[in-house]
C-alpha cells in the first residue's frame, strides 16, 4: 500500500502518476508484456490521505544484495536479474513512459509462485514521452530539473536535460554491473 497526503504541493503528487502507469500496464493485451508489473488492486480517498494498493512482493534487489556476505549476487543470478529488470524497461517505454528512477530498490521479487518475476516499483516519478496514444516522441523541454537518485541518475539527468528511453538504459548500466 502506498500513501500520500490530499494536501500539498501538485506537482508532488505521484500516486496519480504511479495509478495511470500501473492501470495502462495492466491493460495491455500480451501477459507477458505485463509480467513485470504489480497488479493495482484498489485505490482511494479518505479526508486527508489518498491511496493505493498492489499486489504484495518480497524484499527488493536492494535489499537482497544488502543481505549477501559479498554484496554481490552469483553471475548467474545476477545476469537474471539484469535481463528481467531490462525487459521490465523495455514493456514500460513501449506504454510510452519513462521511469526515470532505475536503480536496485525499485525492483522487487514476487512471492510464491512468483519468487523468480522480478517487479518494477515506483512509477511516482515516471514521464509520458509519447504525443497521446501514438509513438511520437513528444519535443524535449529546454530545461528540466533533476529528478531521481543522485548515484544512479544518468548524465543527462546530473546535466538538467529532459530525458529519454536512453537515460532509463543508462542508470539500468549502472544497476546492473556484474561483478
């Protein structure tokens, strides 16, 4: 479940964003296409605190690595995790949004019958680039402020420039690095 307060600052308010992005995947015809995305199970509005709720994962990329003697996962496990969370990217840009925040928290393993689908997570700053429902790319804005996380973010991202499908493939370089 994820919350946000009702009052506040509008354009800090990513649950609409995260609930477009998460009804759009779960929409789209090919399962497979929707595979590396969580279910959108309910949302809502109570007087001071909007909401949602998603399927349930388990722990994160993160915090998986987190747990491991070496901090680094076996090769094999962690090409798997490269190849899932680059297939989650690509589903996600051909939707026509960007999530401009590819780093290891934001993916998450299933559970169950799901513990080997990696989850993409967190779409409150994610981005149309996309004119309307055709593939045109949309004309990049002049300036941009930066968004993201600082040790993942792309050069673009460090440098005020609008970003691309290009930027989420380089911060998911960064991610992936295979030790």
């Amino acid at each position: 479940m994820k919350t946000e307060m009702c009052e506040g600052d509008k354009r800090m308010l990513r649950l609409k964003i995260e609930v477009r992005v998460l009804s759009l995947c779960s929409n789209v015809d090919n399962p497979k296409k929707r595979e590396h995305f969580l279910d959108l199970i309910d949302r809502g509005k109570t007087e001071k605190f909007k909401f949602l709720v998603m399927s349930l994962v388990g722990k994160s990329l993160d915090d998986l690595r987190k747990n491991i003697v070496g901090k680094n996962f076996s090769k094999s496990t962690g090409m798997q995790c490269a190849y899932q969370t680059l297939v989650a990217i690509g589903d996600l840009h051909d939707i026509g949004y960007l999530h401009r925040d590819i780093k290891p928290a934001n993916f998450a393993v299933g559970l169950g019958e799901n513990e080997k689908t990696i989850y993409m997570l967190d779409f409150g700053i994610a981005r149309k680039f996309t004119v309307g429902n055709t593939k045109q790319v949309k004309v990049p804005r002049l300036q941009v402020k930066f968004l993201g996380t600082l040790r993942f973010a792309s050069r673009a991202c460090h440098n005020c420039i609008e970003q691309g499908r290009k930027d989420d493939l380089e911060t998911w370089i960064y991610m992936a690095r295979i030790e």
